[in-house]
C-alpha cells in the first residue's frame, strides 16, 4: 500500500507502516527529525500528485489556529484559523481513497464537523491522557490496542521552551502502530 503521512517531520506514522512492509512517506514543510530518505519535504499538494497516486493518506494539520488550547486567541486570529479550517477541507477531498485526518479538539467540530473518533494515548499503550479526533474517509475506527493506567496529562503540563511546538506535535507511536495494523492491510482485503 501507499501510503502518506502529511505535515509529518517525525516520521513516527511513516515509519510504524514502513515496519509492515508498506511504501510509506512523510511529508513537511520541515526537514524530517531524524533524518530520513522516506521523507519528502515541501508542500503536501505538490507531493500529492508528483509522487502519487496514493492508497492512503494520514494527515496531521497543525493545530496552532484550530485547537480549543488557544480558544483565547481565536478572536484575533480569524483570517488564521479560516485559512486552517480550509486546508483541513481541502486535505479531506484530496484524490485519495482513504484518508484519516488527526488533529486535537478545538474549532474544527464546529467550523466543519464532528469527528468520527476521539481517542486517547491511554487506549493504546501510553500512560497519558490527550484526546486526539479523527476525521476517517473510508476507513474504520481505529480499536484500542492496549490499555494501560496511570493515565497523566503530559503534554498539557510541558514546560515552556522553543521546541514545545514541535514536542507537543510529536505522535504517539501505539496510535501509529494501530493504524498501521488496522488499515495497512485495507488495500489487500479489497483486492482479494
């Protein structure tokens, strides 16, 4: 299956479908941390099509103008968080069959739609609470895989400093691991 992962510079999606076997790419406006050959930095609507076709697409668009976190700027930052909320509809009608698109709770339920799934780290192996939506075009919810305690707000509780953005956005990889388990082996079952 082909398979990319959008405004994803951690390579934690890419790398948990790479691991079944599936030809899978991130893709960033920033280099790829750590480095990788399997990521293509740039614009996803440039990649969508140059690289393509696809089987799959995840897509994490930043949140910076969409997540409640930053309810009391929204006022502010209108032009911001239409161009946001237009980008996430547009990665939504990308020509991919089956797109999954992440991203935490905030304006987006609103502004556009209820998402299909709200789940937490906890669900899958992480020791953390932070509900992350998933917006699914044809494709399943994502079933827990492994649920642990000692279930702590992490992320909420980070410290500042100039890398807390990009710490923040960091995915978790039981998540990514589910989804390549999951809907990794959607191609084949159709085909079969």
């Amino acid at each position: 299956m082909r398979v990319l992962v959008a405004c994803e510079f951690s390579g934690t999606v890419r790398d948990a479908f790479r691991a079944r076997g599936h030809d899978a790419w991130s893709c960033d406006l920033l280099d790829a941390e750590p480095a990788s050959e399997f990521h293509l930095k740039g614009d996803v609507a440039y990649w969508l099509g140059a690289a393509g076709p696809w089987d799959l697409m995840v897509a994490h668009p930043p949140y910076t103008f969409l997540a409640v976190s930053g309810a009391r700027w929204w006022a502010q930052r209108q032009v911001q968080q239409a161009a946001a909320i237009e980008f996430v509809r547009w990665l939504y009608e990308a020509p991919v069959p089956r797109i999954a698109i992440e991203n935490h709770i905030g304006k987006l339920s609103s502004a556009w739609r209820k998402p299909d799934q709200i789940i937490q780290p906890w669900q899958f192996g992480h020791g953390e609470t932070k509900a992350t939506c998933l917006w699914l075009k044809n494709l399943p919810k994502l079933q827990p895989t492994n649920i642990v305690s000692g279930r702590e707000n992490r992320i909420h509780r980070m410290p500042p400093s100039p890398d807390r953005g990009k710490l923040r956005s960091i995915f978790y990889g039981g998540i990514a691991a589910a989804m390549a388990e999951q809907w990794g082996g959607l191609a084949q079952e159709r085909a079969a």
